[in-house]
C-alpha cells in the first residue's frame, strides 16, 4: 500500500504538468453521483472556447484527493469497490476545434479520460480528424479486478480420522484473485466522407495479468495452488466500406493473434488434509503455455430499391487455430498415484517418497466457422411492412492431444517406476443451424402499431470421440463413438406501441417458443418472456415511467422428446421497476425511483451429503432484491450547487425456508440476503469563472446475513473527497 502511494505520488506532478499543458484531461466521479441536464445549465455557464491561432480551445481539468476509512470485512470491501485513498484525477476534457473548418494537421481533437489515480478502472479516449481526409479514434482502459471472498469456493472439508476435516475458512474462499487487465482500441479511418470509398484499419491490443489461487487434487489430498496468470492478444484489421452503383458494400479482414504463458512455481506445500499419513508436495511447478491465431472475413450488402425493398445480405468466416503444452512437475511424500497394480505389492503405496511426479500433454485444434444471413424488408404499404430474414451457420471443432504420465516412488530401500506415453485422443464435433424469422408491423395511425411474426430453427449436431480416455493416470482405450443429433425450435412474438394521450406511451412486446443450447442439454428450453413499459409525461417537468419484464424458462427432463429421467430445471424471473423525474424550476431537480426482482430456480440434481446419495435432489435458488434510489441537484445560490443521492439494495432471499440435505429426496437452498447503502452529498462552489471548488462525502453500508458464508463480509467505507476543477474558454 505504501509502495502504491508512493508511485502515484512520484507520477502525479509529472502527469499533471502535461494534463495543464495539452489540456489532456481526466475525468471520474468519485462514485455513481447523479448528472442531470439541468446541471450544465446551472453549474457551467456556456463553454464559449478560447482562441489559439485557426483554433477554438475549450478545456477542463478537474484534479484532488479522496480520503478513505474502512471498517470491517477489507477483502470484501475491495471485491466490490475497491476504490483507494490518494491523489485523483476527476472529470476533465479538451476540445480543439478549427474557426473555418480548414485546420493544418486537424479541423478537430478531442480527448477525455476517466478514472486515474485512485480508482480501480480507468478510461482515456481521443478523437482527431479532418474530415475529408481522415478520423483517428482511440481508447485506453485498465481494468484492478480483487476477489477474495468466503462465500465462493469455500467448501466445508471432511477427512478420515475427523480431526483432520477443517471447516469453511472465515476470511476467504480458495479461488481468490488480484489481477489486471489493460484494453485499447484504435481506428483509423481514410476519406470518413468519402460515399464511393473510405479505408479503415485498426488495432486492439489486451494484457492480462496477476496472482491466482486454485484447487487442485492430487493423490489423495487436496491442494490450494498460487499461479501466476499471463496473457496478451493482438488485434490487427483492415477494411472498406464504400459504394458501387446502388449498393452499399463493407468488407472487413481481421487478424487476431494469442497467448497465455500463465505458471505455477511453488515450493513445499502442504495439503489442506494435513493428516501426516496423507499426499503432501515438497515442490511443484506447472507450465502451460497456449498459442492462438484467429482469421476473420467479413462482407455485407445492402441496397433499396424503388424505395420499397430493402435487401441486406451478409456473410462471416473465421478459422481459428490453438496449439498448447501442459508441463507438470512434483515430488513429495506419501501421494497415492491411484494407478492399479503400481507400486508391486507388497509393500503398499504409502507411506513414500515420491522422486518425481510428472504429466506432459501437448495438443491442437482447429475451429472454422462461417456464418451467413440474408434478409428482406417489402414496405408493401405506406402503413405494412414484412421481412424476412434467413440465417445458416456451420462450424467444425477438430481437436487432438497426445498424453504421458511418469512416477517414481521409494518405499524404504526400494524405488519403482511405471509411466504411459503416446497415449492420444481425437474429437470432432460438427455443427449446423438453419434459421428462418417472418415479421410485421402495421401502423395503424401515428399513435397506434403492432408487431408481429414467427422463428423457426433447425439444428444438427454430430460428435466422434477416439482414441484414450485421458482422466486417468493409466489411460485405457476408448470404445470409438459417433453419433449424431436434431434439434427443432418454434417461436412466436408480437406487441405494439399505443399513444392513448399526446404525452402517454405505452410498449408491449412478448415471445413464446422453444429455444435450443449448443453443448449442453439437447432438450429445449421451453420460455416466455414479456416486456411492459409506460412513459407518462404531463408537462416539461415532470415524467413517470413503469416497466415490467417477466420471463419464464424451463428445461423439460427430456433428450430428443424422450424422457428418461427427472433433471428438469424451471426459473422464473420477475422485474418490476418504476421512476419519477421531476424539475419545478431550473435550480431544482429531483428523480427518484424503485425497482423489485423475483427470481425462482428449481432444479432437479443428483448430490452427495455426507457420503449418502441423493439421486433426485432438488437445489433451489431464490432472489427478492428491492432496489431503492433518490437524487437531488439545488442550487442554493447562484455560485453554490448542492447534489445528494442516495441508494439502498435488500435482498431478502430465501427468506425463513430451511434447506434439508439429509431429506429424501433432500432439499438444497441458495440464496444471497443482504443491504447494500450508499448516499453521497456533493457541493460545488463556481469561485470564479475558470474555477470550481467540489467538496463531498460518500458512504457505503455493506451487510449479508450469515446463510451467504462462514462469516458475515459486512463493512462500512467512508469516502471524503475535494477536488478542483480549472477550466479554459468558459464564460460568466
């Protein structure tokens, strides 16, 4: 943390020396603090610009310090906010705009950014341009992702003798993380205003990195494992969109290259089973690097003719490519390598010393893929209109890997060896889906229409395994399998719009049908969904919005309409939510607002409670979280503004129902009961027309009920802040 702080500190005069120079600004709100229109008009005067030579300069930068106090549950603190005390930049902007549009590098360059210093995620974005030659676009974000919590992975371990089992760790789960991610995309575009033809060429690159736990089980013991992760990809495309008599054409070529050098290097580690009898590691080390390359085509038309019929057709193809090697090494005492027959009996398996432990796997795939769609829209009348889209993808997934294990054991006196090689495995999965949508809508009158129409799929899928089965450290031959699926779905939808009163909106839409899932479960899922929403506006200042979405989804305990045994699965979410924006007068602004979500699960599992089997077990998953929000923009005088907002979220969960394990058939229960507040108050004083001063305070208010873990997470976070804000051509 120290170490933190001071590199910020060392980084801050420089970036801000530039920041003042440039006008490069920065920009993030301490929290989600409300921004309404009426603010702009009250707080900043119009930004009128300053000239500079052929330019007009209109800048901001807003930059300060946020204090912070946490009591309670850290970890969790940081997994949901992880906001940091120290040196901040704010909401900032810089604009330069040519006077007569005839710029000498540029007519116009725009940058803003978000989020540095202190804060978990930032954002930098700029624009350049002189429109009939060129647009330069580009984004920078980076990514603080913490996740150490004791209700995620955090199982209650049982072991022989019992004195040895150890329950759910109060302070974290075994799967935590502290990672980053930086992300950027950058565009350029040749002749932007060009019809017949303009060039586009672009490049995103990513970077991940950062410390990992996982579990790992390895001969009789369970292991918690520190790895570090390691990624990085590169995206490179060029392309052209332009036109060709009466058609439009845009084409795109993309290159995308990957990598992940992630690792593990540990020394002794002990087994979470620390019964001395059992597996325990004097060292491991893993390596795992991976390497990807995926090449992407993309083409799409589009004309209108006799301003009747629009025709859309477009086509996608990539093939992607993977090639990685898995490299592990460990030695310790006493690990079983539950490999039959080995070590000679007698002696026993244990108590030993493992010399060296070692799995090498190496392997391939290859993922080509092509999807295209065709579609047509006929105004028939100036009050109907039909289209028709028709929709085929096809890909193939052809993967291989080959297989070696190797052990060496001393017991006692005596070292045995045994290892399998050559041991490989061949896959193919083949996928087809046709689909075919018809819809309609008819405008009745400016305020009365509807939709309507149908969707149609067909899907096919064959699978071939051959070769070893390679979960098991003496790999025995498969039996060849080859086999092949159909799949059918149907769908209906429709709605319509109304305007009963000149300032009352109502929408409606709903679909029904049967929607089918790739790889998992064959049998369709059987939903509707229905979505609600009405806007009623009497007046200027004030608006009333309603909005309900209801969807139901099932999986019926059936492969191919056959039912064979009981694993359905039925959820039912609801989402109701209502809203009121009301401004009596241009200093005063409210919005305040409500929403309810209902979510049912119930699904049908097989489980194991200890050691007893439960084949037709029900695992249930209830939600009932209220969402409450209020904000407020006054502005008290006419240099002073004050902004307060406040947010509360309960979620009552399962509520007073008790889960039975032990039952029969057994019920198991999920649910997540907590409060989650947050108000915050902000004033801001206009000291001078190139000066603002911002003084504020933010609260949050975490606490869970003690079903989520081992320990409630609860916490409390005080976050003062001030900032001041400097701005470039902004006028009284």
């Amino acid at each position: 943390m120290k170490r933190n702080a001071t590199n910020v500190l060392r980084f801050w005069p420089g970036l801000l020396a530039l920041m003042l120079m440039t006008g490069l600004a920065t920009a993030q709100q301490p929290s989600p603090s409300p921004k309404k229109a009426d603010e702009t008009k009250t707080d900043t005067p119009t930004e009128a610009g300053e000239e500079a030579g052929d330019y007009i300069v209109t800048s901001s930068l807003e930059f300060g310090y946020r204090g912070l106090s946490v009591d309670g549950n850290l970890n969790k603190y940081q997994s949901d906010l992880n906001y940091k005390a120290g040196p901040r930049l704010f909401d900032s902007s810089f604009l330069m705009k040519s006077t007569e549009g005839n710029g000498g590098l540029f007519d116009t360059l725009l940058i803003t950014s978000t989020g540095w210093g202190a804060d978990p995620q930032g954002n930098l974005r700029f624009s350049v341009e002189k429109p009939a030659w060129y647009r330069f676009d580009g984004t920078y974000r980076r990514f603080k992702y913490f996740r150490f919590l004791n209700s995620f992975a955090n199982p209650n371990w049982i072991f022989s003798p019992a004195s040895f089992s150890r329950p759910p760790n109060p302070v974290t789960g075994e799967h935590g993380y502290n990672s980053r991610v930086h992300l950027g995309d950058f565009d350029l575009t040749i002749l932007p205003k060009n019809e017949r033809i303009k060039f586009n060429v672009g490049y995103s690159p990513e970077r991940y990195s950062g410390p990992a736990f996982t579990n790992y089980h390895s001969g009789g013991n369970e292991f918690m494992l520190l790895s570090e992760l390691r990624s990085r990809a590169n995206d490179f495309r060029v392309g052209a969109d332009g036109k060709v008599g009466p058609f439009a054409f845009s084409f795109l070529q993309g290159f995308r290259r990957f990598r992940d050098d992630s690792f593990i290097d540990l020394g002794a580690t002990p087994g979470i089973n620390l019964n001395p009898a059992v597996a325990n590691l004097t060292s491991f080390n893993r390596d795992e690097p991976a390497r990807g390359s995926v090449n992407y085509t993309r083409f799409s038309l589009h004309t209108l003719i006799a301003k009747r019929l629009d025709i859309t057709a477009r086509i996608v193809h990539s093939r992607a490519t993977s090639n990685f090697s898995f490299v592990e090494s460990f030695t310790g005492r006493n690990l079983n390598p539950r490999i039959t027959g080995f070590p000679p009996s007698p002696p026993g398996a244990t108590p030993n010393i493992l010399n060296l432990g070692q799995y090498i796997l190496s392997g391939n795939s290859k993922r080509p893929n092509t999807l295209g769609d065709f579609g047509v829209t006929l105004r028939a009348t100036d009050k109907f209109r039909i289209s028709n889209t028709f929709r085929a993808e096809t890909f193939e997934i052809n993967g291989f890997a080959v297989f070696s294990d190797f052990f060496s054991l001393t017991l006692g006196t005596r070292t045995d060896t045994v290892g399998f090689s050559n041991r490989d495995v061949n896959t193919l999965t083949k996928y087809r889906k046709y689909q075919n949508t018809i819809e309609g809508d008819y405008q009745f009158s400016p305020r009365y229409s509807i939709h309507f129409g149908y969707r149609y799929a067909s899907r096919r899928v064959e699978e071939a395994i051959s070769g070893f089965n390679l979960g098991t450290n003496a790999p025995p031959a498969l039996t060849p399998d080859q086999h092949e699926e159909h799949n059918h779905t149907n769908v209906i939808f429709g709605g319509f719009k109304a305007r009963p009163l000149s300032d009352w909106t109502i929408y409606f839409d709903a679909e029904h049908g049967t929607a089918d899932n790739v790889f998992s479960r064959i049998g369709n899922y059987d939903y509707t969904n229905i979505r609600a929403k009405s806007r009623y506006k009497p007046n200027r200042k004030i608006s009333f919005n309603v909005a309900l979405i209801t969807k139901d989804n099932s999986n019926p305990s059936e492969i191919a309409g056959i039912s064979l045994q009981d694993f359905g699965v039925n959820v039912k979410s609801r989402v109701f939510t209502e809203s009121i924006d009301w401004a009596p007068n241009s200093r005063l602004s409210f919005s305040a607002g409500y929403s309810h979500h209902r979510i049912d699960s119930d699904s049908v599992i097989e489980y194991f409670f200890n050691g007893v089997r439960h084949p037709l077990g029900n695992s249930l998953y209830f939600m009932r979280n209220n969402f409450f929000y209020v904000d407020s923009v006054a502005q008290l005088v006419p240099r002073v503004t004050l902004y307060t907002s406040y947010r509360i979220n309960k979620d009552h969960g399962q509520g007073n129902r008790v889960a039975d394990p032990t039952g029969t058939p057994g019920t198991l229960i999920a649910s997540y009961p907590m409060s989650f507040q947050s108000p915050e108050a902000r004033l801001a004083i206009r000291v001078h027309h190139r000066l603002d001063w911002n003084i504020g305070y933010q609260y949050y208010n975490y606490n869970e009920s003690a079903l989520v873990g081992p320990r409630p997470q609860n916490y409390h976070a005080h976050l003062p802040y001030t900032s001041l804000r400097i701005y470039f051509g902004r006028r009284e």
